[in-house]
C-alpha cells in the first residue's frame, strides 16, 4: 500500500492541499510506494528521473510550493492545476510494470525563489 507523505493538516482545508491529496491517489495508482519520509520535491524528483513525466514536478514548484511556503500564486493557476491532476488520474503507465527506479534527476527551480531543488 501507498505510504502516504505527511500532510500538513489532516483535513485538507485549501484547494491546494485537496489537490495535493488527489496526486497522491493517482501516483497510489499507478506506482510502486515512496517512502512516507519522502517531500513533495523527492517524490516529484523520483518520477521525473524514473519515468520522464515531468508534470508532479511542475504541480509541485509551480503550485503546491508557491502556496503552501510562499503564500502567493506560482505559475499554475487552480484551474490549470486540477487539469494537470485530471491527466494523472485518467493516463496508465506506459509498461506493465510501473515500479519507480531513481536515476539523476533534472533539478527544477523554485517559482517563488528561484533557487534550484534540494539545495
């Protein structure tokens, strides 16, 4: 079973959290369990490098993290980021075995800082 990552409160009370919530029932889905210990940028990091999908990396740097640390609006707008979630929720793996392998990642930067991932 999927760990799930803590959350910062244990009833989602923001759009932001509720999607984060959604995200992390379409990877249950789909992947092979991270860690619980595990932050939003390593899980987005993980799938990035072990499947090519880059879109857990863009809800995270330029959605999640802007509101949640930055209390601002990053990039994404709820609209475009409940899309994003959509996709996950409806496209299956593209193999049969959709376990996660960490290779080196692509380092994204931070919307609000500009700095760049886990530095």
């Amino acid at each position: 079973m999927f760990k799930r990552v803590r959350a910062h409160q244990s009833n989602p009370t923001t759009t932001f959290e509720v999607l984060w919530r959604r995200l992390l029932t379409a990877l249950e889905q789909r992947y092979d369990p991270f860690d619980e210990s595990m932050t939003p940028a390593e899980i987005a990091l993980e799938v990035a490098a072990s499947v090519g999908d880059r879109r857990v990396s863009q809800f995270v740097w330029d959605y999640y993290y802007p509101r949640l640390y930055g209390q601002t609006n990053g990039l994404l707008s709820d609209s475009v980021a409940e899309r994003l979630i959509v996709s996950l929720e409806k496209r299956k793996p593209a193999g049969a075995d959709a376990s996660l392998t960490v290779s080196t990642p692509v380092l994204p930067h931070c919307s609000v800082c500009g700095r760049t991932a886990l530095t």
